[in-house]
C-alpha cells in the first residue's frame, strides 16, 4: 500500500437533508440475533436504528461500487512493517 491512502466515509456524512415526500417507509424482517447487532450497533454509535440502516446501506453501495470497479476492499490490521492485510470476500 502506498503512503498516499485514500478513506472513504460510510456514514452518509455530508449527505443533504431530505423532505418528508423524499422518504420510503419500508418494514423489513429480520432474525432476532440480526436485529439485536443492528440495535446495539446504532446505540453503540449514538444513532437511530433507521440511521443505522441507512449506514449499512451506504457501505454496501461503497464496497459494492469498489468491487464493480475491479478495486478489493481490504482489511489492515497494525501499522508500518508490522502490518498484515486481508481481503473481504463477498459472496
């Protein structure tokens, strides 16, 4: 990896305030342990759960759209000389 590193955010930051007629209620079902992450993630960020979901969304489209570019998303763990690297695989 070169010293120049790009980061991406995935939270939505800088995203525009949308109007009410601009929102689409969905109702999803999920698994009890599914839910569980996704209330506990959102608390754990100071969130709501739909603001939750709307992260998770904007990070799949992230990697989704690294992926179609031919790009690998990577995982870096430690720093320097020391550091190791793993590839996400989505399947």
């Amino acid at each position: 990896m070169s010293n120049t590193q790009e980061q991406v955010r995935a939270d939505g930051a800088g995203a525009t305030a949308v109007s009410n007629r601009d929102v689409v209620r969905l109702s999803v079902n999920l698994a009890n342990d599914v839910a569980g992450a996704l209330k506990t993630l959102s608390t754990s960020q100071g969130v709501s759960v739909t603001e939750g979901v709307r992260r998770a969304i904007a990070l799949w489209k992230l990697v989704s759209d690294e992926l179609s570019k031919g790009n690998k998303i990577m995982v870096v763990e430690g720093e320097g000389d020391n550091a190791k690297f793993r590839e996400l695989i989505l399947l």
